[in-house]
C-alpha cells in the first residue's frame, strides 16, 4: 500500500529553510554582499530554490529506504516541498509517498519489541508523541495504548503508520534528522548558484558601476560636481539614500532616465 506523508510525520530528515543555512539569504550571502550600493535584488524563485534540495533528499530517502525493508518499507519518494502560513510552531517539510507492505500492522508487531527496547526510540516516543500546552496529540501516548490501537485496528491509521515509520528510522540511524539536513544544505552550498534562482537590476545608469573602481575616482569626483553645479542636491531625498553622493546621485539620474553618456556630456 502507498501513503502520503510528510518529513514532519516520517521524521527521517528535519526539512528547514526559514532562518537556518538552508535559507536563501544565508546560502548565498557572500553573494547579497557583493551586489553592493547600486544593486539590488528584483526577483527571486524561492519555490526552484527549495526544490533544487529534492534529489539530494530522495539520495538520503533511498538508503533510509533499504534500511527500513525489514520493517516492511518498500519505497519512498519524494515529491515535494511544503511551507507553513507561519513558522511560530511549524517548520518546513517534503512532502513524500512512502509504499509499505500490506500487513503493515503484522510488521509493527512482530518488530515493537525491538523498538521499545531501543533507548533512542523510547526517548523520541516520550518527548514528542505526547500533548502539551497549546498542542493535542492525536495518537496514542505510551507503547501499550500503541500496540492496542494497532492490534485492534483502533485510531487513526496515518498517524500509527507515521509512528511506526520514525520509529523504525530511530532505531536504524538514530537522532540524525537534523545533521543530515544541515549535511545535505552543505552539499547545496557547493553546486546552487544564486544566478539559477535570483535576478538583479541595477539601481544607477548602466555602465556607471565602474565610477565606484579605485582607479576612477577622480573622474567620478569630477563628475559629481559637475552634476552638482548643474541640478543642485537634487538627490537629497530618502529614496535615493545610500552609502556615498556619488551612488545617491547615480540613483537619482537612473531615475530621471539620464544615461551615463549625458552625465559626461554636462
């Protein structure tokens, strides 16, 4: 049989963008820093971003996959990649289409004995399959109610299947999902390139950027004053705000559509 999950239920990966290394902003800072002053972000495809992480995931989901056959798994694949509305109590996940064997519940019987013995998965069990303030719990609680629900067909067949799935994950590899996440991020650091994904627009006339060169400064000096002369503090507005005059008045040509050849010919 084939069950839709996710990697927040089948916890066998901790899937995270939001404020981690994983986010865009973290993974390609060195190339947020090098857009400088006159340059800035006009697109970005956040959704071809997280998807670009998929098949390094299905890599990892196909060896938790060959481990796992001998509690019944046959096939995991991942599908794609899901966000919260808000990150307060959520984080992102994969969406994922586990095929398991029939007799599923056969398999968790004949396997409980050797998960509840496991010291990992007695500590994942008593930390997160249990309600707490602000957040019910909907499966069962202890490892008895767990093996009664699914010996008598009882509760929410996803959610046993869920426990048992992690369960088995636990007592093969441990507590890894969040180190194999930040594995799999570094391993996209080293082959995304911010080019795949981002667009840029500058934000001074075209051709202009080499003014900021350390070999241009004083024809950039000289061309500011002569700009200055002629329109006055014309780019003293908020808008035009930066870290130098030279790129606030450069921001303020680019708007008033004044290309560099015009600057220079002032």
């Amino acid at each position: 049989m084939k069950i839709l999950t996710t990697t927040n239920r089948f916890e066998f990966v901790k899937c995270n963008f939001y404020e981690t290394l994983a986010d865009p902003r973290n993974l390609f800072e060195k190339d947020y820093d090098k857009m400088g002053e006159f340059e800035e972000e006009e697109d970005f495809d956040y959704s071809k971003y997280c998807n670009g992480f998929i098949p390094s995931v299905q890599e990892w989901a196909d060896e938790v996959c060959y481990k796992l056959k001998k509690y019944g798994v046959k096939d995991i694949k991942v599908l794609s990649v899901g966000h919260p509305r808000e990150y307060n109590f959520y984080t992102d996940w994969m969406n994922v289409e586990v095929e398991i064997s029939d007799d599923w519940r056969e398999c968790v019987l004949k396997n409980i004995r050797y998960l509840i013995s496991d010291d990992y998965c007695v500590k994942y069990f008593n930390e997160h399959y249990k309600s707490v303030s602000g957040y019910i719990f909907f499966g069962p609680e202890n490892w008895g109610d767990f093996k009664s629900s699914v010996e008598k067909k009882e509760g929410d067949e996803s959610i046993l299947i869920d426990m048992y799935l992690t369960l088995s994950f636990i007592k093969e590899f441990h507590d890894i999902a969040d180190k194999k996440w930040d594995d799999i991020t570094y391993i996209m650091m080293e082959t995304l390139n911010y080019e795949n994904y981002g667009t840029t627009k500058l934000l001074i006339p075209e051709g202009s950027e080499d003014l900021f060169k350390d070999s241009k400064t004083m024809e950039a000096d000289e061309l500011y004053h002569k700009v200055l002369d002629k329109y006055g503090w014309a780019w003293r507005y908020p808008k035009y705000k930066s870290k130098t005059e030279l790129c606030a008045m450069l921001k303020w040509a680019k708007d008033n559509n004044l290309t560099i050849e015009e600057l220079r010919s002032i």
